[in-house]
C-alpha cells in the first residue's frame, strides 16, 4: 500500500472538503440560466441565492456577497469598480493587488510588518493575513483612520477566511480554495 503524501502547503491552497465537492455535484445538477423568468432559471436562480446566504452565514457576514472565480477577480472587480480611486496599498500586497495599483502610493511596513497607515479620502487596500510573513494587519484600526478621513478600506482576506474573523471593512476578497473550497479559474 502506497503512504499518502504528506501535504505542508494550506497557505497556498487546501484540498477540497467532501462537502464542498456534494454542494458543487448539486450545482452541476441545476444547470440552467439564473437569469431566465422560465421554470429552470427560477430554480437555478434560487439555488444560487440559496448558496449566498449559506455562505454568507458560514462567514458571519453580513454585507454584499459576489460570487467571483478567486481572489485575484475579487481584488480586481473591487479596485477597478470601486467609485473611490485607489489611493495607496500596504507595500507588502500581494502581486494581484500590486499589479493593480498604478500610481498608488506604497505604504511601508515597521520591523514586525504592520502597515504604517496614511490618510486620505479614497480606496485603501490591505491584506488581513501576509501570505509571506504571517504578518497580522490591525485592520479594525486602520478602518477607523481610514473612514474618519472618508476613505474606504479593501482588505485581502485570501489567507485569513474560514481560519479568522472577518473584518469591519467596506471591501473584502476572499478565495474559497484557500479553506477547502474548489479552485477557482484564476488559480487565487
């Protein structure tokens, strides 16, 4: 009989749990346009809300919840969709943030890579949880610096959902492959 491998990279991604797999069967079985007033898109329609308020409650929020392919989509649809510019992202984002950024200013990280926070009125974009360092963002502090100044926070959830409380921020991304959801196109 062959050991199975021993896995060390769930930062990376998770493998998928059985019942996110039994949830994702179900969907394929419901096939139809959303979309549509006929009997089919009805019933895939309410089978997607079904699924957003499922995971709306397994991740205790409250807000608005997109379905998107992965993170590195999320990330995208809220900076290029946001109607704040983005003004500045922790110098520590990751690659799918910075890519994004353009001119945005770079904020700088201490010694212990917590993000030296600016101000201004605009979008701001930090990660809860480095997928480097580990690095923990005090991102309930930096919400209330950001909105005291009429700013909006987007904060990259991508390591930290399904292990971490969400955070009080206007914007959140999230990748379900990272807590034993599928992969999604993009990979992030």
């Amino acid at each position: 009989m062959t050991p199975l491998p021993i896995y060390l990279d769930h930062a990376a991604t998770t493998p998928i749990l059985p019942q996110a797999m039994a949830a994702m069967e179900e969907g394929f079985r419901t096939w139809a346009n959303p979309s549509s007033p006929h009997k089919a898109g009805r019933a895939a329609r309410a089978a997607l809300e079904d699924a957003r308020v499922r995971v709306k409650g397994a991740l205790g929020w409250t807000g608005e919840l997109v379905f998107t392919s992965g993170a590195s989509e999320a990330l995208a649809i809220a900076i290029r969709g946001c109607v704040k510019p983005l003004v500045a992202v922790s110098a520590v984002e990751h690659e799918a943030v910075l890519r994004l950024a353009g001119e945005a200013a770079r904020l700088t990280v201490n010694e212990r890579g917590i993000v030296e926070m600016g101000g201004g009125n605009g979008l701001f974009a930090v990660q809860l949880v480095n997928n480097e360092t580990g690095a923990i963002q005090p991102l309930d502090e930096i919400a209330l610096r950001v909105r005291g100044e009429g700013g909006w926070l987007l904060a990259d959830c991508a390591q930290s959902a399904g292990k971490m409380a969400l955070p009080d921020v206007d914007l959140i991304a999230i990748s379900a492959h990272k807590f034993g959801g599928p992969i999604g196109r993009l990979g992030r």
